[in-house]
C-alpha cells in the first residue's frame, strides 16, 4: 500500500488522506525517512534519460513493518548519497581554448578538420597515407622505423573524434583529450601512442608489435584488446579500465612497478604514492562516453562537474555547500540533456541557485 501512496505523491495524484497516511509512515522511523529521500531523489532525477536500459537496473528497498518492498527500477538514475569535500573550481587556465579539433602534422603544419569535407592525404612517392573525414581519421601503410613521424589530434571541450591508425587500431577521443601517433606505424619495434586526456583502444592484434599507451609517468602495454584509460592532466591519478583481453600497467621509470589486468578489473596509477592498484569494476561505465552517455557510480559532484565541462563545453563554479557533498550513481543521455536539464533536476532535491554567464556557471546557495 505505502508504494501505491508514494508513486501517487511523487506524481501529484495522492488524496490529502493519502499524503497524511504516507507523513505518518515517514515520521515512523529515521529508517522510513531516509528511505523516502533516496526515494524521491531516484524519480525526480530519473527524468534526465527518456530511455530505459537493460544494462543498469538500481533497486531501491523500502523497509516497512511487514515486509520489504523492491520499488522503482529505472535504467537512467541518479541516486544521492552523502558525501565529503567542496567544489572550488578556478578555470582561467582552460586548455582547450580552441573550439575546433586540430590536426598538427609532423611538419610543424596544422590543420582544422572538423569542418572539412573528405580529403586525402598522401606521402611524397604518391601513396595514400590517410583519409579524413568531419569525425574521423583513417590512416593506412607503414614505414621503415626511422620514417616514423608522429602527428598530434587535439579534441576541445564539447567534441569527440575517432582515429583508425594505420595499423587498423580504432581509437575513440574524449572531450578534452590530446594523442600523438605514428602517422604510419614501423615495419618493426613496438607501437607507441601518447595520451592525455581520455580514450578508448580497440587494439588490432599483432604479437610481434605490442601496442603501448603512454599516460602521464605509466605505460599501458598490449597486444590485441578493448580498454579504456583516463588520463586528464587535472586529476591525480590514471585509470586504465580492461573491457577485453589482457593489459599490463607499469610505471615508465620502474617497470617492475607493474600490474597485470584481466577483463573487467581497473588499474589505477596514483601520482603521489606513486603506486599502481586494481579493483573489479563494471567497465559499461567507464566506456559510456563512447556512447554517448555519462555514467556515474557513487562519483563526488565534484568530478561530475569536470566530466560536464568537457563534456558541454562549460565552466562551473559551485558555492552550494550542501550540493559539493553529494555523490552520484546513474546516467546520462549526452544528446537529450542539456546542462540546464541537469541543473534544474538537480535543484528539485537540493534546491539552489545558478546563474550563467555566457559559458560560465555559477552555483550559489539559496539567500
């Protein structure tokens, strides 16, 4: 009976004896309380993605006298918990001032391609070295070791691109994110790639070449597998997330400092310990970007809001104490939310006030 009294309240159709019945049942135990938050936080935030999915399905258990009851299954959610820390943010130093992706070529030559049509690109004997596209690069051929030149695609805030590398390798390039590649591969030796910022491998196999990503002051070596790894310049640590295959993570100056990763472990590098760690993660969370979602699990608002800055393009600036302390679990469809849809579901369980100024926000505590 008390589901069939919240989804009417939480919809607006219960009677006024209904609504007392359910403040009765609230007020019965701090258990029922907080409950009923988390509760009414999951729908009025589950309105953020118009889809359901059959990959994320949070349950929420509300404890009454009797019996407990599963309620509300939503596939794009956000639960709030509490959480610790404030968010300050200081953005003058954007990296990403440009708002186009630029190709800078081994020459010292630098390209806007995010606007052009398809051309090719070819080497001085006339051989086609790549095609590019408005999303997407695709290299082709190799080279003898000491021809290897290495271009670097940069991917501003708000966009994503794709690399095919000529080796058949398919890189996925997050907002915010900078790589430099071979333009064509050796003949011999090893594959090397650099990244800052976030990406996702899908590694064409070749045994006598491993594939190797260097992130900061660790390398992630492969021979043929699907991983994601996470290696923004503002945060403290990189993540190397396995999907497929097999991984090794090892710190570039002490290569016995190394762990060897199976599917659906991550691999995470702190810069001030300077120790590599692994845990067993959903890797559908961290590889959602590439499908154009955000997916969250009990994330501090805190990097919520840095992934949305890459993400729409935005700063945020947030003096809301009480909203700094929330953590987040949930998804978010990329092309049907706009930054304010998020904000203003936000503002239904933690009320607040923000003001935008041309690409800036700020969040504020209610006067």
């Amino acid at each position: 009976m008390i589901t069939e009294i919240i989804d009417k309240y939480l919809s607006n159709e219960a009677s006024e004896q209904e609504v007392q019945t359910l403040f009765e049942w609230i007020d019965a135990s701090e258990e029922n309380k907080k409950q009923f938050i988390a509760l009414k936080k999951t729908w009025a935030l589950a309105a953020l993605s118009g889809e359901v999915s059959s990959d994320y399905t949070p349950v929420i258990s509300i404890k009454s006298k009797n019996k407990t009851i599963q309620y509300l299954k939503y596939a794009a959610v956000f639960v709030v918990l509490c959480g610790l820390g404030k968010l300050a943010f200081d953005f003058s130093q954007k990296e990403y001032s440009s708002k186009e992706i630029i190709l800078e070529l081994a020459d010292g030559r630098s390209e806007n391609i995010s606007k052009e049509n398809q051309t090719q690109l070819v080497n001085n004997k006339g051989d086609l070295i790549a095609k590019k596209f408005p999303n997407q690069i695709i290299y082709f051929g190799k080279v003898e070791d000491q021809q290897v030149v290495y271009n670097t695609l940069k991917v501003p805030y708000g966009k994503k691109f794709k690399l095919i590398l000529s080796d058949g390798t398919v890189v996925s390039l997050n907002s915010g994110t900078t790589l430099r590649y071979p333009e064509q591969f050796g003949l011999n030796g090893k594959r090397n790639v650099y990244l800052t910022g976030e990406a996702f491998f899908e590694v064409a196999k070749d045994k006598e070449h491993p594939f190797i990503v260097n992130a900061n002051k660790v390398d992630i070596e492969v021979l043929g597998t699907k991983f994601n790894v996470s290696a923004y310049p503002e945060n403290p640590s990189v993540n190397g997330t396995l999907v497929e295959g097999s991984i090794e993570m090892y710190e570039v100056e002490n290569k016995l400092n190394a762990v060897l990763l199976k599917p659906n472990q991550m691999a995470t590098w702190n810069n001030n310990s300077e120790k590599i760690t692994t845990k067993a993660v959903d890797p559908t969370f961290y590889s959602a970007w590439t499908k154009g979602e955000l997916a969250f699990k009990d994330t501090p608002f805190s990097t919520i809001a840095k992934i949305i800055q890459r993400t729409y393009d935005v700063e945020i600036i947030n003096e809301n104490t009480v909203l700094a302390k929330q953590n987040f679990t949930g998804t978010i469809n990329i092309s049907e939310s706009s930054v304010e849809n998020i904000l203003e579901l936000l503002k239904r369980d933690t009320p607040f006030n923000y003001s935008i100024k041309e690409n800036t926000i700020t969040i504020t505590n209610l006067p």
